[in-house]
C-alpha cells in the first residue's frame, strides 16, 4: 500500500469503535431478513462476520455500507450516521460486494480512475492512485486490458482495489476469497493485516473460515437474522485452548496425561488436550519431550472458527 503521514482512522479515539450497530433490524414485506444485529469494530482491527447461506449477512454488511436503510436500530460509521449523514458514511467507507459489477469495456485502471473522479479526485491523482492499487493487488499488467478478460478471481482483486480508491478509514469485504487461488488467498489475508496496521477498521464475511483464523482478531456469528454474542465468543475461546498432539508412540502419551490427571480426548489421528493458555501448551510439550515421547506434531486443534461454527445449535438442524 501507499505510505500515508497519517493512518486511516488516525482521527478516531482509540477506544470508540470506526464502525458499530446496535439493534440493526431489516424487513422485506414478510421477510424478516436481519432481526437484531449488533456488532463493533475497532480501528486497526478486523472482525470476522460468519454464519449460513440466507442469515442476513449481506443485508446487515448493505445496511453498514450505507447502501440500504435499517428499519430500527443504530449504525454509526467514522462517528457517522447513515441515515443523516451519508455522504460522510460514503466517504469513509470501502465497500467490496460478493460480485464484482464492472465495466466490461473499460480497462482496469480506467475503471479505478472513473471509481477515483466520483470521489472528486483529479484525474491525474486518481490514475495515479488507481495504478498503485493495481500493482499492491498484483494486477498491474492488466492495466491497459478490458475487464470483460479478467477471471473471476481477478475480478476479485479488482474489486479489492475498487473499495480502497477513497482511502476509507473503514473497509467492508463480502466474500473477498471466492474464486482466488491459495497463493492469491495467502496475500489477501497479508494485505488485509495490513490494511488493519495502517488503522483501518475490516469487517469481513467470509466460508472460507480457515482462511479468517489468521487473519482476524474478533468474529461476530449470525443466524437466522440475529447476532449471536457470549455464547458463541465463549465457544471460540474454548475451542481455542484444544490442542492435538501427534507421536510416535501415543501410548506413552496416554500413561503421561493419565498420571498427571489431565483429561484427553483420543482422535483419529493423535490425542486432543486442553491448555490453559500457549505458556501452558508449551510447558506441556516441554515436559513430554523431556520424557522421551517422540512428539511430530503439536498444535491448535483446527480451526476455532469452524469448531464454534459447526457447533452452532443452528447448523445442526
């Protein structure tokens, strides 16, 4: 990314979240797509919005984004209101959709250009601008080429660019994995920790939740229209303390954990334990090592994501 003399959101007090709702509630006719969402996000943060296909996602991301109104409830983005303010919501927010709607016979970085002039950028500032998001998203070479050529993955990329045009102190990504290969997976999750370093607050929904494991500090659940809380947050902590250990000889670990009196779970692949918190994990592995178990691997028990995910009363139904 470009080097700015002040991080975005740098205005914002570090205790009061860039972008919250409180109570959102949305409706369409009979449809009760969102029925009480809150959440927080946190500049120089980024917070994970997961649940199923139909929960009310994407009307919720609509709603904060500035693009749909909430029938009750409060947003504020940046300190803004959408529904008095919205051209300060507009302004410090970067919206990335699930799809990207392009102008096909535009190239690349027209397209950022024109996306740059709506923003009152000058031509020339906004060329500019656009040309740095394509190299920092690695679509340089596209430059000069129509949209209509680019796969979807690419599009993707593109439209990651798109949403940063404005330099928003906030960033809404909906989906930004689908159609990406692993490599262009791997920089995603790179560049978003680094749009959270330089202050901005991410909100992203994503499936793909391995991939948000190491990319997000909170996560918010939803189902059925309504943010989960406690609950889920207590699920995602305590999967968290489950680690698998895998050796050559896991009986020995077996005699280990039963003489110290700590509870295991044997898997089909190693034992599962729990660990108060990583100094704890190490002490163990320390202490196994040291009793001649030959331990291969040793580490967090999956995803806490998908562990919490999966065990959603609502998933199993």
């Amino acid at each position: 990314m470009e080097t700015q003399q002040q991080p975005a959101g740098s205005t914002l007090l570090a205790s009061a979240p860039a972008l919250s709702a409180s109570g959102v509630r949305r409706s369409f006719g009979s449809v009760h797509a969102v029925v009480d969402a809150t959440l927080e996000v946190a500049p120089g943060t980024v917070t994970a919005l997961i649940g199923p296909n139909g929960c009310g996602k994407t009307t919720l991301m609509l709603m904060l984004a500035g693009l749909l109104l909430p029938d009750a409830g409060q947003i504020s983005v940046a300190g803004a209101d959408p529904r008095t303010d919205s051209a300060a919501v507009r302004a410090a927010i970067g919206w990335m959709p699930d799809q990207l709607g392009s102008w096909d016979n535009l190239t690349c970085l027209q397209t950022l250009t024109l996306v740059g002039r709506a923003y009152r950028l000058p031509k020339a500032a906004a060329r500019e601008r656009g040309a740095r998001l394509l190299e920092t998203v690695h679509l340089s070479e596209f430059a000069d080429r129509p949209a209509r050529v680019l796969s979807r993955g690419q599009k993707q990329r593109l439209s990651l660019a798109r949403s940063l045009m404005n330099d928003p102190k906030v960033l809404m990504l909906d989906e930004p994995a689908n159609g990406l290969d692993p490599r262009s997976r791997v920089e995603l999750r790179q560049l978003v920790r680094g749009f959270a370093a330089e202050g901005r607050a991410v909100l992203v929904s994503s499936h793909v939740l391995n991939e948000l494991e190491d990319m997000v500090d909170e996560a918010v659940f939803m189902s059925k229209g309504k943010t989960l809380g406690e609950e889920t947050q207590a699920m995602v902590a305590d999967a968290r303390t489950r680690y698998r250990i895998e050796s050559l000889d896991d009986s020995m670990l077996r005699d280990a954990f039963t003489h110290w009196g700590m509870e295991f779970e044997e898997v089909d692949h190693g034992i599962v334990i729990r660990a108060q918190d990583t100094a704890h994990a190490a002490s163990i592995l320390q202490a196994l090592v040291k009793g001649g178990a030959q331990i291969h691997r040793f580490g967090p028990f999956g995803s806490a994501l998908e562990q919490t995910y999966m065990a959603m009363n609502e998933e199993r139904r």
